[in-house]
C-alpha cells in the first residue's frame, strides 16, 4: 500500500509543472511572470495623447528634418537672386540718372544719383561683408566674424550722413545765398555781350552772375554813344537782354546802358 501511494505522489508531481522546493513549498512566488501591457484601446485617451507627445519630443522626425533643411536652402537661394537683382538695378539707375543729369544738369536729379550712387555703394559692402562673415577662419578670429556685419552698417551710416551734408551745401545752402557763378560761365555772358554789335557798343564794363535757386540772375553794363537817342539805346539793351535769357541757365538779365565809365559800378548801388 505504501508503494501504491509512492507511485501516485511521483505520476502526480511529473504532471504538475509547477517546481517544488525541497521542502515541499511551490516557488511560483519567487520568479514572477512579467506583467503584460495592456492594449491601447484599455489605455484612457488623455493618458495616450501623452505617451504620443513624448514619443514626438523625444523620437526625432527625419523627414521634417529633411524639410526644414530643403526649406532653409531654398529660402538662401531666393535671397541670393533677389540681392544680385537689386544689385544689377541699381547699378542701371546709376547709368540712366548720371546720364539724365549730364544732360538736364537738375540738382534734383544730381541728388537722386548721389542717393543711388550711395545705395549701390551699401549693397556692394553689405555683401562683401556678407561673405566674409561667412568664411569663418578659426586661427585669425575664434569668435567669428560676425562683428563685420554692424562695423560696414556704422561705415556705409557715416558716408552716407556726409554725403547728405554735402549736398545740402551744395543745393540747398549756395545756391540760396546769392552765390556768384563760375568763372566759365561769366567769360560765357562776356563772350556773348563782345560779339552782340561791336559797331554800336563801344564798351563792357560790368558782367555779373549769381545764383538764384538752380539758375542765374544775370547784370550787365555796357557803353553806347552819348548822342544816340534814347529809343534806339533801349531798343540795343532789350535785344540784348533777350540774347542772354536765351540760355538756358539764365533765369533774367539786366542790361545796363551807359556813355561814360568814370565811376565805379558798384557807387551807383547801395552797399549791403
């Protein structure tokens, strides 16, 4: 009988997977299973959006990477065509306003090349600037080259302010106080009043210019005999008057008819 049940114990414990203890105790509570996830239709929908945020942080997108770099490379190229093509109109605006004030002589238009002039010179330094901030040189600058950048902004500032000075000097300034005009322009009017009838006019003693505004006032004083009449002495001074307004830098003229050169010009005007 004890056999019989021996037996029994051992068919029992070869069927029985669970291993035994030498003492008889089961060791199912020493070696654990691992836990099982649940799926993600038992997980609750704000704990899932959460778990996908994390994974979107912490697991990075090659593809947007991709993007963002393809993006960045297209943005540069179309900097790079714009820049060249407001390089290339400016230096066009430059030639036809240099041309229109060689022409026109308009100090309106000198100004606007000067302003041109000073945007063609900014853009050339800007983009040279440009790119030598981007060659970096590690040995010669450790901190980079950025610095160039506000350094040619603070140059192309201060030309800029010059040449805004000048020309305020120039246009604004002279041209308004009453400035006499170049000695070319005077042996101009003086050349003009010899060959205006040297058979009646028997002397030049004044020529005067002085700028009013963009163009000239004009004063002359010539010699005719003392015997000629009245008439024919105003007829001579308007013809040549009408001569010098025919120049295109006059604005008026004064002619001023006289037969004796004894006194001074100036002592037949007050003195300011």
């Amino acid at each position: 009988m004890n056999d019989l049940r021996s037996d029994q114990i051992q068919v029992l414990s070869d069927n029985d997977p669970t291993p035994t203890s030498p003492t008889g105790a089961s060791n199912q509570f020493q070696h654990p299973r691992p836990p099982i996830s649940p799926p993600k239709e038992l997980i609750p929908m704000n704990k899932l959006d959460f778990i996908t945020s994390l994974e979107a942080v912490l697991v990075p997108n090659t593809n947007e990477g991709n993007a963002a770099t393809s993006d960045l490379k297209r943005q540069d190229r179309v900097i790079a065509i714009l820049t060249t093509a407001a390089l290339i109109t400016n230096i066009v605006l430059v030639i036809i306003k240099i041309a229109g004030a060689v022409v026109s002589k308009s100090l309106s238009i000198i100004s606007s090349v000067v302003d041109s002039v000073l945007d063609l010179l900014s853009s050339i330094i800007l983009l040279w600037t440009a790119g030598k901030v981007k060659k970096r040189n590690l040995y010669k600058y450790p901190t980079g080259r950025a610095r160039l950048e506000p350094t040619a902004i603070l140059i192309v500032s201060v030309i800029m302010c010059a040449t805004s000075a000048q020309v305020i000097l120039e246009t604004q300034v002279r041209h308004l106080t009453g400035i006499t005009a170049e000695p070319l322009f005077l042996q101009r009017i003086t050349h003009l009043v010899y060959n205006f009838r040297p058979d009646i006019v028997t002397k030049i003693d004044t020529v005067r210019a002085f700028h009013c505004g963009t163009k000239f006032f004009v004063e002359v004083d010539i010699g005719l005999p003392g015997s000629m009449p009245l008439a024919i002495a105003h007829e001579i001074g308007q013809q040549l008057q009408e001569q010098i307004e025919k120049l295109d830098d006059v604005e008026r003229a004064f002619v001023h008819l006289d037969f004796e050169f004894t006194h001074l010009p100036y002592s037949e005007h007050k003195i300011v």
